[in-house]
C-alpha cells in the first residue's frame, strides 16, 4: 500500500508540475506573438524609411555626386539587410511555441521516468 502511496504523491507532484509549466508555456506564447507582432512592424516601418531615403538619394543623385549620395544609399543598403534579418526573425519566433511545447512535453516523460530518444544529431 506505501508503494500506490508514493505513486500517488509523484502523480500529484507531477500533475501540479504539469499545470505550471502549461501556465508559463501559455505566457510565453503570448509574449512570442507580441514579440513577432513587434518585429513585423518593426519591418514594415524600416521599408518605409528605405524607400524614403531611395528617394532621397536618386534626388541627390540628380543634383551631384558627392559623399552625401554615397552615404544615403549606403544607409539605405543597411535598412534593406535590417528588415532582411527582421523577417528571418519572425521565422524563427514563430517556430518558439512549438520548440517550448517540445522541451515541456520531453521534460514531463523525464519526470515520468520514460525513456526519451533523443533527436537525430543530439545522441552524444
């Protein structure tokens, strides 16, 4: 009867565990869609000043060669390869939520004792 006690607790302890993680889990699926959301914006804002400083520089352009000109559409150069990695980095945000429901889902059957096969590329 001691050993269906001690189950008992650990299915306890691990169901109060599971509850936990579920809360943290659904917290940080929220921040992670702000996050994205952010970003996306983020981007849509540096394509408008890209194209603004296009602009810019194809004016300046008209009037002369100079420093200016080079400058400007050198910073127009590092705008495009900003909102470039911006939407690489939503990619990779959106993939979090299932990364963490992962690493929660494997921790739950470490709990449990189950074994656990790592992925290909993580065996030592």
């Amino acid at each position: 009867m001691a050993d269906l006690d001690n189950i008992y607790l650990k299915l306890e302890k691990l169901l109060a565990g599971q509850q936990q993680t579920l809360v943290r889990i659904t917290k940080q699926d929220e921040m992670i869609r702000v996050l994205a959301a952010g970003i996306s914006v983020q981007r849509e804002t540096i394509g408008t000043l890209t194209e603004t400083i296009n602009r810019l520089s194809a004016a300046m352009s008209k009037e002369g060669d100079g420093d200016l000109v080079k400058d400007i559409a050198s910073m127009a150069a590092s705008l495009k390869q900003i909102q470039q990695d911006g939407a690489r980095m939503v990619v990779l945000v959106g993939r979090m939520p299932n990364a963490v429901a992962q690493a929660a889902q494997d921790a739950v059957l470490m709990a449990m004792g189950e074994a656990l096969t790592p992925p290909p590329g993580d065996r030592g």
